[in-house]
C-alpha cells in the first residue's frame, strides 16, 4: 500500500484551569508590515508569508518597492521577497510535501516603474523553510513550467483529500465590480485531466457576484462551496455537482459583497461536518453599482448547516451577529470556538466603484473594531460574546488579513481600501502598514511543553511523547467538555487536541483554514500525554498543520516539524 507524507508544523498548546471571567485579551501594535499584507500565510514557527501588488510601498529590493515579504513572528519586522510576476489578489495553500503554493494574480501594473510579469496565469513556490529568520528561503517562478490553465484574478484554491491543491473560479481581466469575464472553471496543481480546466456550471450560475468562491474539503472527501447566494457539494472524483440550499434572506457572501464562511471543528468519533456563513450584503446582484452606497448596511446574518442528509433537509439555520459586518474574516481557535473580527458595517468591497466612496475610493464605511466570539457548543441564541475583548485602533476594512498564529495570538494586518501607499495621513480610510496581535488571556500564563514528538507518523496511529507541567498548574477535570464534544464516554478521553490548518487568509476568507479535534490521555503521573492522528487524508487532507493540545483555556506551544506518513484511500 502507498503512503502519501504529510509534513505537519507541530505545535503543543495546553489549556490549563479555565481563566477567570474577568481575565481580558489585549491589542498590541508592534512592528510595520513595509507592505500592505493583502495575502498572508503561515509558513514556519517563526514566518509567515505576506503578498501585496505592485505599488509603492516602502519596503524595498533591489531598488524597486517590493509585493512579498517574510514576517518574523519573533522580531516583527519583514524581509523583501524577490517575486517576478504580480501576485495581487491572488490565492494559496500548502502541497502535502509541505510547498506553499501561490496561484494567480493580476496583470502588469506598472511596466515603467516596477519590475513585473504578468501574474494572472502564474504558480509560485515556497519550499518548506527550515531557517528561523528565513535565510534562504524563497519564491521559485517559472513561467514556461509553472503555469496555469487559463489567466485567474479573485481565484479561491483549497487543498484535497489527495494533497493537491484545487484552483476555483475567478475572473480574467480587472473588473471595478462584478465578475464580467467569468472564468467558471476549476483546475489542480499538481494538474489532473491531462492538465485540462474542468467547466463549471455552478460557477455560470452564481454569476456576478461570486469572486473568491468560499470552498471546504468535507470529511468524505468532497467539497463545499459557496458563491453569491448559492451552495452546492461538488464530488471532485465524479466531477459531480449537487445543489443544495441557498443561503437565506438573499444574503450574497463572495466578492463583491463578501461576507465569510467557515467549516466548524471536526471532532471524532464522527466527524459531522458543518459549515457557518456570516456578514455579507441583501443587496440586489442586478443594481448597478453606481447605484450602490458605501453607506448600505452590512448583513448581521449568520447561517449555519449540517451537511449531512438530515442537516440539508433541516436546511439553513439563522443566527445574527451583534451587528452587520461586510469582509468581516473568521478565525477558527484551538478550543473549537470562532473568533470574528474586521470588516465595515456598511458598503462593499472593492475600490472606488459605488456612489459615494469614501475619501474618493473606499466602497466601504463604519468600520467594526472589536471582536466578536461565535462558540458552536454554546445554546442557541446565546453564541456570541464580547466578554473580556478589546478594540483596535486600526481600521481593517479592504484588503486586510488576520491568522491565527504558532504561539497561539492572533495576527491582524492590511487594509488598504484608498490604493496609494502614499495617501496616509490625509484619509480616513487610509492604507495600513501597522501589524498588530490579538493576545488571548492565555499568552501570559505558564505554559506545559511536549518533548520528543516524533518525526514520522501515520493515520490512525497512537503515539505517545512526554510533557512537562509548570508546578503549580492544576489540570482541571473537563468530562463534560470531553463528553459533548465527543459523544463518548468521559472516561475514555482525557482532553482535546486541536490539529489546525491556519490556512491562507485574503479578501475574508481563510482558503484551507480546518480543526480536526484528536483523541489524546494524559497519564496519571502528569508526564505523559498519549495522542491517535486523525483517521485518515479525508478528515484531514495531507499538508501542513498546527497541533495545539487543549486543557479549557490557557495554550502552550512547542513547535516542530513532523512527517506524517498517511494510508492509501
């Protein structure tokens, strides 16, 4: 039998003694990104990768502005990338041997003053970097070799069941709006179909409001995608599509009226896959939209479905958010809770194309800067809590980014919704090159630590490492919390363990973003911690991942890299 090998970044994170109700989290600026972090991705322990356009921000290489850089999570500063070709607007995600993967872009911008290519068709690679500051590493381009089907802007992408990456949708040519020049297509890197795009009707139908198609591997195998108002399951071995219900209430939640959208924490021993929707627009697809307002309302709707057989028939359940959010982007936590944050209460996304922008280009206004907790466990009606979080100062509306990191805080970048760099001071509504983190009451607290993890494992194996325990911390007994997630009886698990994919954020939405809650003992003696991989390389597609153990709710990590070896289907 074949293995497919998962280069997994393994980080431990305990949640020792629930913090107190009044323990607050915290926003804390630190550092400068040099570019406007339109895309990022966690790449290492210690680096994330953070794409922009072709413009004029300040941080430099080789003479030119550059659009890639490096973010060191331990010093908070950015290295320039070298790219060739304009990754702007643009999607990625990991290859099961660990290879970051960007995929589109846009055309030239700026022939005469920066040094690009065309990125609409491109594919770069990152291999895995081993580096802590990045030394070495970097982006791989070619465009003879490493190309796609067809030229994609606004594209989605998502890895599958196989550790291939699935390249979904987009638009051909720049657009002001609407998707005009509809590519209803999906296509695989590594390329599959004698390296042919496969037609999409779904894509045609969703049209013109469906850039940046919010997609999930399901736990099977399938995916889940959702594009304006409308879902559907596609069967990537069948190339099969199956409708199911719209979202509710006319709520449209791709680009141009983005909202965002999550596949909530899979936990065993079912997997029972469910997908929430929030924020978005009702605004009509067919209003032109020099008819639109910056000053619309955002939708405050959330829906949430089972996508089983009795979940589809039971259909969409309606949930609101404590107001409207537009590019609102969700964060799934390591304790199976979803944190929701930036976005505007009002407008739309991108630039300078509805009635009214503001400072001349923004299509979005009121900016939302606190938080919002949505917990899936919690009763109905009672999800949503700002309890003990802060608010920014920083508007994060366009073109913003947020990931939840290998430390276990929050990192929240970008906005850019008034294109010049250089225009920051004399706007509202300016672009933002301030990093900053979101601190759980946790990042403060002593913290436990695993040792000796192994360095290759399978599916479905139980391996057990050692774990060391600060004095003085008390493991509290969380049977219930054990019992409801699970369905199991409390005696047979100790505590969670969260495996995180912490996915490419662009554009409010985590593309690959996955919780798989694992099985794990803790032994009597306290030094011991006993973990089962998840099943297989449909409930967690091969790639990378970020492992946080859960006691209710303080984290510690300890980070490394391990090859996960997975069995056939």
């Amino acid at each position: 039998m074949r293995s497919l090998f998962l280069n997994i970044l393994f980080s431990a994170s305990f949640v020792l003694s629930a913090p107190a109700p009044s323990a607050e989290w915290t926003f804390v600026q630190n550092g400068t990104t040099g570019i406007v972090a339109i895309e990022t991705i966690v790449i290492s322990p210690t680096l994330a990768i953070t794409f922009d356009r072709v413009q004029n921000d300040p941080l430099q290489l080789n003479g030119f502005s550059a659009w890639g850089a490096l973010w060191n999570f331990e010093t908070n500063t950015a290295t320039p990338l070298s790219l060739v070709s304009d990754s702007f607007c643009g999607s990625g995600g990991f290859l099961s041997n660990g290879t970051m993967v960007s995929v589109g872009g846009n055309a030239v911008e700026s022939p005469d003053t920066e040094p690009d290519t065309d990125g609409r068709m491109m594919i770069r690679l990152f291999d895995p970097c081993t580096d802590v500051n990045g030394v070495g590493c970097k982006i791989i381009e070619d465009a003879a070799t490493l190309h796609l089907t067809t030229t994609r802007w606004y594209t989605s992408s998502l890895r599958i069941f196989d550790g291939s990456l699935m390249v979904i949708g987009g638009i051909h040519e720049t657009t002001l709006f609407y998707n005009n020049d509809s590519v209803s297509s999906f296509e695989f890197f590594p390329p599959k179909d004698n390296g042919l795009a496969r037609p999409s009707a779904f894509l045609n139908r969703s049209l013109p409001v469906n850039l940046f198609p919010r997609a999930f591997a399901l736990p099977d195998g399938r995916v889940f995608m959702v594009a304006n108002n409308q879902t559907i399951i596609y069967d990537v071995e069948k190339n099969t599509e199956t409708i199911l219900p719209d979202i509710p209430n006319g709520v449209r939640v791709t680009n141009p009226f983005d909202g965002t959208a999550t596949l909530l924490p899979l936990s065993p021993p079912l997997y029972t896959p469910e997908i929430l929707v929030c924020g978005g627009s009702n605004a009509s697809e067919s209003t032109p939209p020099l008819q639109h307002s910056s000053q619309d309302p955002a939708s405050d709707q959330c829906t949430r479905m089972e996508v089983t057989p009795e979940g589809i028939r039971r259909g969409w359940i309606v949930e609101r958010m404590p107001e409207g959010r537009i590019m609102p982007e969700m964060v799934l936590l390591p304790d199976g809770r979803v944190l929701i944050i930036n976005g505007g209460e009002t407008g739309y996304a991108a630039i300078n194309s509805v009635a009214n922008p503001i400072d001349g280009q923004s299509n979005a206004d009121h900016p939302v800067f606190r938080p919002v907790i949505y917990d899936p466990k919690a009763p109905f009606g009672n999800r949503f809590s700002r309890e003990g979080l802060p608010t920014s100062e920083i508007a994060r509306l366009y073109h913003s980014t947020v990931t939840l990191t290998p430390r276990g805080n929050i990192f929240v970048a970008g906005s850019n919704p008034n294109q010049n760099p250089n225009i920051i001071n004399n706007t509202r509504l300016h672009t933002e090159f301030r990093a900053e983190y979101l601190n759980p009451p946790y990042m403060t607290a002593s913290r436990p630590e695993l040792h000796n993890i192994p360095s290759a494992l399978p599916f479905n194996h139980v391996f057990t490492v050692p774990v060391d325990i600060p004095a003085g911390l008390e493991v509290n007994s969380i049977q219930g919390i054990v019992k409801s997630f699970h369905q199991l009886e409390p005696t047979q698990i100790f505590n969670l363990v969260a495996l995180i994919d912490l996915g490419f954020s662009t554009h409010a939405f985590h593309s690959s973003a996955r919780v798989v809650f694992m099985n794990a003992v803790l032994a009597p003696n306290r030094k011991l911690i006993t973990i089962t991989t998840p099943p297989n390389n449909r409930v967690y597609p091969p790639g990378p991942g970020t492992n946080y153990i859960d006691f209710p709710r303080y984290f510690t990590l300890k980070t490394k890299y391990l090859s996960l070896g997975l069995p056939d289907r």
